[in-house]
C-alpha cells in the first residue's frame, strides 16, 4: 500500500531592498527548505507570506508598508522581517494582523515565527533531521547556548573581538529547543554561553509568550522555566552579580541542579583588576556563605589563571589563602598563555614560565586536597546519579555535583541493570581525589 506523505507547509516570500536584504531572504528561504518546508511562488499557494522589509529612505519604508499590506490583502497570515523590524510599532499600528515583526539578521526569529505559525508535520520522511537537531553529546545530556558574544572586555581573553557583544536568544525560543531536546531523551540539560548571568540584558524588554504566560529574558526566569522542562539543569559560565542570589532558591526547590560553574579567575583585587574582571572578592566570600546557606549541597566550580602580568607570589598566596576559605568543589587551573590580540600582552611585569609553573602545581595540590576532602565527605550518604556508561562491570555516572567532561564520576557496581540516563539514588561507599564509587539502591 503506497504511503501518502502530509503536505510540508508552503511559504512565499517578498523580498524587497538592497543585495545584503536578498541574501538575507535566501538564508532564510534555505533554511526552511532543508528543513522541509515547500516554496510558493504566489499569494494564493502560500500558507505563511514572509515580507523582508527594506527601510533605507522613508520611499523605500513606504514600498514595505504598501508590500505588508498588499500581502495582508492576498494572503492574510504574514510576517514581517528586514530592516523595518526595527520600527515593530510602526508596522503593527498599520496592520494589527501580522503574525510576528523581527528584525535584520534575526535568522534564528524569523525562522522560529514560521515554525510557530506553520509547524512541519512531524513525519521522517519529510523532517531530515530530527526535531531536536544533530547532536555530538550522548542522547541524555544536551548543551544548550542560550546567548553568543560577551560585553566584558577581560584583558586574556578574545572571543568579545571574535564573536561580538552578547546577543541573547529569544526566551521562547531557549524553551522551544529544550523541550524538544526533552523529548529527544535528554534528561541534563547544560545551560551555556561566554556569560549566562547576563542573559537578556541586550533584550529585557521583550517578554515573549511560552505556554500561555509571559517569559522574562532574564537568567532567574529562564532558569524556572528550563527547570520545568528537564530533570535536571546545570548552569555554566555565571558571574557572581547580586541577582544571581535569585537563582539558589531555585536549587533548594529542586528546580536546577545546585551547581555553579563561576569562573573567578583570581582572587587578588589587584590582579583582577589588571585581567578588567567584574568582581569584589571579599562580597564573594560573603555571597558563598548565603547561598550554602540556603542550598547546603551547593557545588561550586571554577577556573583560576596563574602567573597574569603583574601577580606577585603575595597576589598568589593570597589566592591560596582565599581558596582555603571559600571552599571550592572544582576548580581548574590555567597558566597565562598570551593569547594573540588579547590585550593582557602589552601589560608589563611578564611572569617567567618556571614561576607559571610553579604557581600552576601549588594551587593545584592546594584545591585537589579540598576537593579530595569534600568528596571523602560524603562517604556514606545517599546521592543522586545520571548513569553516563553501562557495561558488564557495573557502570558509570555523575552526581549533581558533577558536570560532564570536567568534573568526577561516580563508579557503579552491582548496576549492569541499569540504562544510560537514568537517575538512581547511590550509597557512597568509597572517594578518592576526584571520583567517588558506590552501589544503586534501586
Ligand atoms: S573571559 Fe569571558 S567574560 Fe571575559 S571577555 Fe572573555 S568571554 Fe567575556
């Protein structure tokens, strides 16, 4: 019996401008042909009409409006995308009806608006890739980049020349693809971006509709959000300002792992700010105490550089002495390495390699002894594990202190009944320095 195929829905296309306005259109027409959506040549075939707008001169603002309109007219379900996006308000004074108004080079919005007013029908023949896209990771834990770029300007580091200022994403959008990833099998979602604590501080004032309610884009309310998506969610890359305090009642409810990937760099006032890093050491003291006050189980990982321009061996002692106080979970040490372009280069009073060196193996013992007794710590208790690897010896996973790729593992025995991605509760009999080992309760 001959299988009949759903009918992918049909877009049409007004392109309307200058050669980089085209391209746009043709980016945008792409993408939606590979992922299965057909072409219409006119009004009447189209199920959605997307105008990509020019407004270089009031004239050429006058041409989209009366090219919105006459697709209004035609077809009735429209978006708006092009450099008019800028002017949302204009275009929806003019014409209440259009579904969504976004913006030049907003690929991924304008894409996301389709997909919202003319879903694909889920089907394999038609959808070429599955609907939670091509992933490099095991099917239960799933990377999710919730902005690119970063408005610091830390004197090592390069990326805000490479990749710009932050750009974050639409929360709605955040949300679509993590519940997808979901239903894809991920249980872990990571949470990443150059700085997860400034999401949405480029878009604070666009709320966007997720499951009947209003979605701020702000890290707290993205964080409740995934949190009621996935089982588990870790948070990377988060700079201690104070509205991260927001974030830890989160972790006492249950609704994000109680996990922090912060990385504070340094230690010392000076060197921080000789690397331009956004921090006050002595309220990150205090800030750690409050929320271990609040989420006890709270794991802490960070990154450290050793031997910046200008670290004397008091700046690094005060380092080692800071570390014993706050205690870290796990921390990753590097040694200054003058990146090309990185303005860290020019500053004077280098630090010989054989002192990196040194500097590097003391902090390095000094926080595997912390970790090493945190872990011995916990012998005996009960903890959550994702299982990672199963096999005829037993298997292994994560507990909720630990990420994937950078953090420990927990060794299973007696496990070979259990599947990768499940959450089993594990009595922990044994720790050495970075892992810990135990056997399933269920
Ligand atoms: S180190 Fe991180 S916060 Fe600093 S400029 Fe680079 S990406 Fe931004």
């Amino acid at each position: 019996m001959a299988t009949r195929l759903p009918e992918p829905p049909r877009v049409g296309m007004v392109s309307l401008g200058c050669p980089k306005n085209l391209v746009d259109s043709e980016r945008i027409l792409t993408k939606l042909r590979s992922e299965g959506y057909s072409m219409s040549a006119d009004y009447a075939g189209a199920d959605i009409v997307l105008v990509n707008t020019c407004g270089f001169l009031d004239s050429a603002k006058e041409e989209s409006l009366e090219a919105i309109g006459e697709a209004i007219a035609e077809n009735g379900r429209v978006i708006v995308t092009g450099c008019m996006g800028k002017e949302a308000e204009v275009i929806r004074a003019r014409f209440p009806n259009v579904l969504a108004v976004t913006g030049a080079h907003q690929y991924e919005e304008v894409v996301g608006a389709v997909h919202e007013a003319a879903p694909m029908p889920a089907n394999a023949y038609l959808n070429l890739v599955p609907e939670s896209g091509l992933k490099l990771t095991p099917r239960h834990y799933s990377y999710l980049k919730i902005s690119e770029g970063c408005n610091h300007r830390c004197a090592f580091c390069i990326i805000p020349s490479l990749r710009g200022d932050l750009v974050s994403r639409r929360p709605d959008a955040i949300l679509r693809e993590a519940e997808k990833l979901v239903e894809a099998g991920t249980r872990e979602l990571l949470v990443i971006s150059q700085d997860t604590s400034a999401y949405g501080v480029d878009i604070r004032k666009e709320p966007r509709m997720w499951k009947g309610e209003l979605v701020t884009p702000h890290m707290t309310d993205l964080a409740r959000e995934l949190g009621k998506i996935a089982p588990w969610v870790r948070l990377h890359y988060v700079y201690p300002y104070p509205h991260v305090d927001q974030v830890i009642p989160l972790m006492a409810e249950g609704l994000v792992l109680p996990y922090l990937d912060i990385p504070f760099q340094h230690a010392s006032h000076k060197v921080l700010k000789l690397m331009r890093r956004p921090a006050n050491e002595a309220k990150v003291l205090e800030r750690l105490r409050n929320w271990r006050a609040i989420a006890p189980d709270i794991t802490i990982r960070s990154t450290f550089v050793v031997g910046f321009p200008g670290e004397t061996e008091e700046d690094f002692r005060y380092l080692l002495d800071w570390l014993d106080e706050a205690q870290l979970d796990r921390v990753g040490a590097f040694r200054f390495e003058p990146v090309e372009g990185a303005a860290a280069n020019a500053l004077p009073d280098q630090v010989p390699e054989e002192v990196k060196e040194e500097r590097y193996a003391r902090i390095m013992e000094k926080t595997a002894a912390i970790s090493a007794a945190k872990l011995e710590a916990k012998i005996g208790r009960t903890l959550e594990v994702i299982i990672d690897v199963v096999d005829e010896d037993g298997a292994t996973g994560r507990s909720q202190a630990d990420a994937p790729e950078i953090d420990g593992e927990v060794h299973l025995r007696d496990a070979s009944h259990l599947k990768q991605g499940d959450i089993v509760r594990v009595e922990i009999e044994d720790a050495d320095e970075h892992d810990l080992f135990g056997v399933p309760l269920n």
